[in-house]
C-alpha cells in the first residue's frame, strides 16, 4: 500500500498495487474534465453518494483510541 498526493484535488489516498481505492476520487477527476452537463450532473450525484455512504461507514465504524 502506497499514500499519494493528487494534485488536482490536494487529497491524499491510499493505493494498492498503484490503483486507487477511493472511487470518488477518479470521479471527481472525470468530473473536472466532463464538457456535458448531464454526464457532470451525474458524476456530481454519484460523488455525492459514494462520500454520504464513507460518511456513514466511518460514522458505524467504532473510534480506535
């Protein structure tokens, strides 16, 4: 597992074996490209929902102290 630094975003992520886990990222990362409003407005949505469902889980998720 590796931590890289997007650029485009300033976020640090996790990868393994050089492919991201964080699926919204690369959505946002087509998002920032995406000429079509209708594409953009549902990679909008589907970023939305994939950080509402990591908020939840890492909500359910006991802390570690």
């Amino acid at each position: 597992m590796v931590f890289h630094n997007d650029s485009l975003t300033g976020y640090n992520f996790l990868s393994m074996y050089g492919k991201t886990k964080e699926r919204w990222l690369e959505l946002c990362e087509q998002a920032a490209n995406e000429q079509d409003a209708a594409n953009l407005k549902a990679l909008i949505e589907d970023i939305a929902r994939l950080l509402k469902e990591k908020e939840d889980r890492l909500k359910s998720k006991p802390s570690e102290k």
